[in-house]
C-alpha cells in the first residue's frame, strides 16, 4: 500500500514575470526515492526548497504527513526532514564525529547512543570510526566531504530527505559511489527522498519515479523505464537522447583509448588485469580502489590505464566542456 508523503496542490512560485515554479500538482510517496529532474533554472531547488519551507510558495498548498507544512512549526519541519546540498557545509571546526552528532545533541540524544551511531554510520559509508571520527573536514576528500554531509542528515533517521544535486560536484568515480551508497542506505532505511538533479543518467539510475521539469512546469512524472520508452514529448525525449551519447562514453571499448594508454615497466604496482575488449563501465569500478589497471590482449600485458587517464578523457569528453 501507499501512503503519500509529500503533496503539491497547484503550487506556484512566481518572482516577478519569472514563474519559477508553475501550478505544479505531484504526490510522493512514503518511502519513495523520488527524482526531479530538469536543466539548470527549470525550477528544481524551488521545488525542493518549499518542501521545509525555506521558500513559501506564491500560492497552492505544501502537505507533509497529510498536514499543511504551514501548520508545523518550522522548526519540528526542518528535524523531520533532512536536507542535503551540493556542497555541504561541514563546520570547518568540529570534527567528523561532531558534525554527524550534531542534530542528535540538539535533540538531547544521551551520549552513549550518540556515539554508538556515529560509528555505525561511518562504518556503513567505508570510513572506519577509529580511521575517521576525529579528523576534520579539511583532511577529507570531496567524495569523503560528502558522505560525511549525507551521514549528518541521516543521523537522526528523519522520514524525509531532500538532496539538491548532492554529487553534481564530485568526480566520475566518487559520484559512482555515491550513488551506488544512497541505493543501499535507500533499501536497508526506507527513507523517502527527495533527489534533485540535473544528470538524466543519475535520474534514471536512482529514481523509482522521474519527474521532468522544465521552466517551471512538471512535464513528465514517471518510471525510468517509462520515460525512457514512452517520453511524453519531443523535449523530454530529447533530454534523454543527450544521456544516453553520455552513457555511451561509458560503453566505450578501452580499446578506443590508446591515445591514454601508458606503457608497462618495471615499477607497475601490481593491478587488476583487464580484457582489451572490456568498457569503460567495466574499468571504473577497478579503479575505486586501486590507481591502475594492466590492459591485456591474448593474455598478455600491452598496457596501463590509471584512474587520472580515465579522469582526463571523461573531462575532455564532457559535454560541459
Ligand atoms: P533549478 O534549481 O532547476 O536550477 P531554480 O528553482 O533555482 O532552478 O530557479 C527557477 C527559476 O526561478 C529560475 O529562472 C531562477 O532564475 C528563478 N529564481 C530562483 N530564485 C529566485 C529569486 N530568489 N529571485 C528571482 N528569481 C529566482
Ligand atoms: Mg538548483
């Protein structure tokens, strides 16, 4: 059965003559992984952002749990609903284990349970509490930034979450993990969430229903699998053609990228042997957690890609570019 958890009832957000956000109807459901997706300006984060009530809308009505989100107090909004952004503000002067303890000691958590969470959450992401929970944000990388940012929202286990193209910043293969991270929290947690972004690829990976915005309006709301059989119109098709030359970079035999390979001597590290006939889709996952992999042809060694090589084709590749 389900029950919805947010609704929009004609919700408008107009500033000025710019409708940023235009009559837009949408329910999403408890325990949902719900992604909005759109270009840059389509009205995404104003969406997101009158959820918690950072933005107030125009005029139409926010639910959360079937009540107004004008009926709660803001601050009893914002503790149930967990919010997560593009480049999430560690505070600089606490520790990891501080940032993700914050919201509970706000909440008066005892400090027994806020320490046994701490850990386990840290533990969940691959970053070992003995390893982690005192260093500071400077000495994380982006990707380590980030989950730290995503456990801070998680800790107190609100029943929603709202991400604002939380990876959009991030490296290929941090994004990767990220993604493939949110999933599992995803399924062991049952979180509803909220996922903005502007990566049709990332849509289609993440979201058990896709909206489509453009300038202002919700086009499209559907299933990956739908949106991409069925786009209810030329734009949204289109939108989806552009991902799909970008998950074909990925689909790219290694074979293409000789311009990258660097030769094999004495000094190479020992790496993980891949086919020449293998994808870039399957070297990535390689790379997580080693610098290189060997490329071979006929079982013999001919090359080496590192994860940089990999790093500066996706770069020189990017459509953004
Ligand atoms: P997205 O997140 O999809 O990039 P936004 O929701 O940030 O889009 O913005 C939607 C539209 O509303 C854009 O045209 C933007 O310029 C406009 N807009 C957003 N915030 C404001 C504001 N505070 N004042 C005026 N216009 C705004
Ligand atoms: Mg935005």
């Amino acid at each position: 059965m389900t029950t919805p958890m947010i609704k929009f009832d004609h919700v408008n957000k107009i500033y000025g003559d710019t409708k940023a956000v235009d009559d837009l109807s949408l329910t999403i459901n408890e325990h949902e992984l719900f992604v909005l997706v759109g270009t840059s300006g389509s009205g995404k984060t104003t969406t997101l952002k009158m959820i918690n009530q950072l933005i107030k809308p125009t005029n139409g009505t926010i639910y959360f749990n079937k009540r107004a989100v004008t009926d709660y107090k803001v601050r009893d909004l914002r503790w149930d609903i967990g919010y997560v952004l593009q480049q999430i503000a560690l505070f600089p002067n606490m520790t990891v284990g501080q940032n993700i303890a914050l919201i509970p000691e706000l909440k008066h958590w005892d400090r027994a349970k806020i320490k046994t969470t701490v850990d386990e959450l840290l533990t969940q992401v691959e970053l070992p509490p003995e390893k982690y929970r005192d260093r500071m944000p400077a000495e994380l990388s982006g990707g380590e930034q980030q989950r730290v940012g995503i456990l801070r929202a998680l800790a107190t286990q609100p029943s929603v979450i709202l991400m604002d193209e939380p990876f959009s910043a991030l490296d290929p293969l941090s994004r990767t993990q990220l993604q493939d991270l949110l999933l599992r929290m995803h399924q062991r947690l049952q979180m509803t969430i909220v996922f903005v972004t502007h990566d049709m690829n990332e849509a289609l990976k993440l979201g058990d229903r896709i909206g489509v915005m453009r300038q202002g309006q919700l086009l499209q709301v559907a299933s990956p699998q739908e949106i991409s059989e069925h786009p209810v119109n030329e734009f949204v098709r289109s939108f989806f053609a552009t991902s799909t030359s970008q998950s074909d970079l990925l689909n790219q035999p290694i074979s293409q990228l000789t311009k990258y390979w660097q030769p094999i001597d004495q000094s190479t590290p020992t790496s993980t042997v891949i086919d020449i006939n293998a994808s870039l889709t399957d070297v990535l996952p390689e790379l997580v957690n080693q610098e290189c992999v060997v490329i071979k042809r006929a079982d013999q060694p001919i090359a080496l890609l590192t994860r940089q090589n990999i790093l500066q084709y996706l770069s020189e590749q990017s459509p953004n570019n």
